[in-house]
C-alpha cells in the first residue's frame, strides 16, 4: 500500500478536508481524490533522508557546549547593548571553510549559531565547503574560527556519520 500511496494519512486527510470544503458530489469526490493521492504523491521527493546518529553519547556533550556559550554570547551581547555608547565593537562577517558535509549536521550548525545571540548564519557554499556568517561583536576572527572548527564541527563529525 505505501509504493501505490506513500501518505495514506495525509491522502484521506486532504480527501476529507476537501470534501468539507467543496460539499458532497460525484464531481467533488473525483477531484478530492485526484488532489489528495496526486498530492500524496508529490510530497514523496520532500521526504527528508533517514537519520542515522554515530554516536549518541556526544549529544550530552554538544548540548552542553552549546549551553555555556549560549550563556557567554548572551551576557556579551547585553554588554554591547548595555554600553551602546562604548565604540569598540564592530560586527563583521567571517568565512570558514568547514569539512563537514551532512546535511544534517550542517543544519544543526546552522541551528546553534543562529539560536546564539550575537551571530547569523548567512551562507554555505556546498562547491566549497565554506560558511559566512555574521557576528555582531567581532573581536578577534581567529577565535570564532576556533570556535566553529574545534568546538562544533567536531561534534558534529562525531554525531553524524
């Protein structure tokens, strides 16, 4: 039954909602069902691959991480916020070049920079492995450098094969 319609659920739930909306007819049960399985079959290419994690011990150990420099991130952009007045920071943009390539681990990376505050993800080139991203106080380049490539990719590498 799942090769002939991949999403039985979502099938009958749109043949339903639509005979909801349009009312009960030959016509409209026809056109429900058309809609509903032709649409059952376009969402199969958006079925995103199956997640396999190498290692699940280090899932403790990125939260963690991520955690304390949330906390870091947080307190130095209310610093920066708090002396706005102070006119020694300056935002800019970094490039990295990353060797991770899964594209579930990439979309975790993305996730942790953008979720800390200071920092946003703004590009990844997949032809060269390489992101830019913005920071809004950019002491030194070196160190958020460090800090993508030693802290998170890592773990990442470790979590996703």
């Amino acid at each position: 039954m799942s090769r002939l319609l991949p999403f039985p659920l979502l099938a009958a739930a749109l043949f339903l909602m639509w005979l909801l909306l349009n009312g009960v007819s030959v016509g409209q049960v026809l056109l429900g069902s058309v809609v509903a399985v032709g649409t059952a079959l376009l969402v199969v290419p958006l079925q995103p691959q199956r997640l396999s994690i190498r290692r699940w011990t280090a899932i403790p150990k990125l939260v963690g991480v991520v955690t304390v420099d949330v906390v870091r991130s947080n307190l130095a952009v209310a610093r920066v916020i708090a002396a706005p007045s102070r006119a020694d920071h300056t935002s800019g943009f970094i490039d990295i070049p990353l060797e991770l390539r899964h594209p579930t681990a990439l979309a975790v990376l993305a996730c942790i920079l953008t979720c800390t505050p200071g920092t946003a993800w703004l590009e990844y080139r997949s032809s060269t492995g390489h992101l830019l991203f913005h920071v809004l106080d950019l002491v030194d380049e070196e160190d958020w450098i460090a800090l993508i490539k030693h802290r998170y990719e890592p773990l990442l590498m470790e979590l996703f094969p």
